[in-house]
C-alpha cells in the first residue's frame, strides 16, 4: 500500500478518483481542481454533543455490528444525530474533522433545496420549460422539458451514466467540468458547451426515472439564469450561513467557471450534518426558516412512483420514488436519502430522529453490496432509537 507521502505526491488529475490515491483526494480536491468557495458563516450554529453511542453494541439484521460494517465499507467520517444531539462522530483513514470531503451526487440534493428556496421567493417555475431561463439549451435534450423534470430525473436524454467505461458519455463529460485531463477525448469547452450537445433519447419526459448527473448541472445553470447569482454566492446566502457551517464549503468548477452542481460540492463532516438537520427539521435552523417546509413535505409525498418503477435503479430500493433529486425509499419508512457515489451518504430519519452522515473512499463508483451495507447500518440505527 502506498504511504502517505506517495499519495500526496503522485496523486494526479488522471487518478485521483481511484484507489489508493482516493484516501486523500476525496479530502483535498482543491488541490486538483478549481473551485469557488461557498463562504460560511461569521457565527456558526452550535452541536450538541451526548454521550457516546457504542457503535459495537447496534447490530445489523446479520449480526454485525455497525462498528464492523463501518470498517468494512472505506469510511472517512461517520456522524450520528439522534434529536439534534451528535451520539457518534469519528474520522478514519486519513480524514480529519477539519477536513472538506467531496460528497459527489450530495450536491444534487443540496442543489436541489436551493430550487426550492428560489421557487418560493418566486425566482425559479418549476412547471416552466428549461429553455424559458437557458436558451443555450434549444436543439438539446431539455429543449422541450420543464425544470420539474429535470429535478426529478425524467428527462429523455440520450446519455449513459456509465462510471467505468473510459469510451462513454461519462468518460467525455469528465474532461468537459474539468475532472479528467484531456486524452481519449479533446477539450472542447466547459459544461456549457457540453450540455446543449447531448440529444433526447427514447421516449417522451416525464414518464421514466432515468438517472442522468448532467440533468443536475442543468439545473444548477437554470438557477444561476434565473437569479443572476453564481451558485457559490447562492449556496452560501441562502443555505451554507443559514444553516449554521462552521466552515467554508467548495464547489468544483470548470475553466469558464461553470459549476459542478451535479457533483462537485466539498465539506466538512459536521457542515453536511447541519444540513441533514434541517431536513430533519422541516426546513428550519436556529428558528429560522432555511428551506421551504411545503418543499420537503413535497420531497416526501409527491413522487412519481411509477416513474422509479420503470427506472434502472429498483436495486437500490424496490420501491419509493426520487423527487427534487431526493430518494425516498417503502423499505425505510419516514427516511430521506442524498446518496453519492464512492459511499457518500445524508441518511435523515424523521420517525426515529436521526440524521446520519458517511463520508467514504470506496474504491468503485457504485458497489451494490456496499449501498446495501450502508442501508443495513442506517436501518440498525433507527431500529436502535426507535426502540
């Protein structure tokens, strides 16, 4: 295994999502790529902290422990919350708490929120078509779709979300938001210049769930035209200080400053778990209102759940659906997930209150066996309050 100077000095835009140099990359993406910063508050939110949970004593439907199942998925950070109290909080490998984790797909459920925010202050439509705020986008696959699709992944777009194949859509998209040095594929622009090249796919919008990362970043330049406002500044205005961070945050962006909101938002452990407590709070921090509460009850009762039904990803959870780029999974009942790959979870527990928060370096984008640990570990949680 490599020592820790080997991964800080051979750590490479062409590697650093693979393992090993992932260990540290994942905490340093500054290093690597260009970011805008997401100030955070002057005055962060205080967190409660309670006595210890032992990890070693909550046991998985198999008899694991969760100690055990923590260690056996890659994990950096690992935070539990039961009513608003930190019961768990640890760092492994080589992540420290003031450490900033890059938490990949996260960001489209943080971006997520934002839309709500800008609906209600009656910025953003969501039943208006995309091309109303980016008409960079006609001819393209959001040419006749509304923004509500794209947040809830329905759009027809023809495009493969394919982590591994490095002759795929994915492998070109990478090279575009600047995460891949140009190889197999020439620079040819910024995601601005990608995402009015993908054409539609099959089929009209709005009847499958189909998971596509650049519907994300769709939104994310949706609602810096609708505002006038770069992402940064309204993560930071309308949700980082609101919320509480202790610390600023980041979001990747790429040589003409497009922002990578599908999957490029960087922060601390503790920051992420603010945020799932807002969730779990029905929008509010501090006796503030961050998030709309119609908007959250809407995450939980709205979905299309015969669009997650035709989608590709019933492995996940049979059952549920996926709204305003939030899963809500029948086999947790009262649960909200943001899930991205590598291991990045916010698990929110409204029945049991709980906000949980994994942060890992798996060495595979998506690992299956690993998603369903992670679930296992969330469900032994609930099932250890809720007692």
């Amino acid at each position: 295994m490599a020592t820790d100077e080997e991964l800080d000095t051979q750590t490479t835009l062409a590697n650093w999502r693979t393992a090993p140099y992932s260990r540290r990359s994942f905490h340093h993406v500054d290093e690597l790529i260009r970011v805008d910063t997401i100030e955070a508050s002057d005055r962060p939110g205080s967190l409660k902290t309670g006595p210890e949970l032992d990890l070693g004593s909550v046991k998985l439907a198999d008899g694991r422990s969760v100690e055990d199942a923590l260690a056996a998925s890659h994990t950096d950070a690992f935070l539990v919350l039961h009513d608003g109290v930190i019961v768990s909080e640890r760092y492994d490998r080589l992540m420290r708490a003031g450490d900033r984790h890059i938490v990949f797909s996260v960001s489209k459920s943080v971006t997520g929120c934002l839309a709500g925010i800008l609906v209600e202050e009656g910025v953003l439509d969501p039943g208006k078509p995309v091309t109303e705020y980016v008409r960079e986008l006609e001819g393209s696959a959001w040419d006749d779709a509304t923004v509500r699709e794209v947040l809830d992944m329905t759009v027809s777009v023809r495009f493969v979300e394919d982590y591994l194949d490095p002759a795929g859509d994915v492998s070109r998209y990478r090279v575009a938001m600047d995460w891949n040095p140009p190889g197999d594929f020439p620079y040819e622009g910024g995601l601005h210049a990608f995402l009015p090249k993908l054409p539609k796919g099959e089929g009209p919008h709005g009847y499958r769930f189909h998971y596509v990362s650049p519907n994300s970043d769709v939104l994310g330049w949706v609602l810096e035209a609708a505002s006038g406002r770069k992402i940064a500044e309204l993560l930071s205005e309308k949700i980082w200080r609101r919320c509480g961070a202790e610390a600023d945050g980041m979001i990747t962006v790429d040589q003409m400053g497009g922002a990578r909101t599908a999957g490029g938002i960087c922060m601390r452990a503790r920051d992420l778990a603010r945020f799932g407590e807002v969730m779990r709070n029905e929008g509010r921090a501090g006796g503030e209102q961050v998030i709309p509460a119609c908007w959250i009850e809407d995450i939980r009762r709205n979905g299309d759940r015969g669009a997650w039904e035709c989608g590709g990803m019933t492995a996940l959870y049979p059952t549920g659906s996926y709204r305003s780029q939030w899963y809500v999974p029948d086999t947790h009942p009262g649960a909200l997930m943001a899930i991205g790959i590598h291991g990045q979870w916010v698990y929110v527990d409204l029945e049991n209150r709980i906000t949980a928060i994994k942060l890992s370096s798996q060495p595979l984008p998506e690992d299956s066996a690993l998603d369903q640990l992670s679930l296992s570990i969330f469900k032994a949680l609930g099932d250890h309050f809720g007692a």
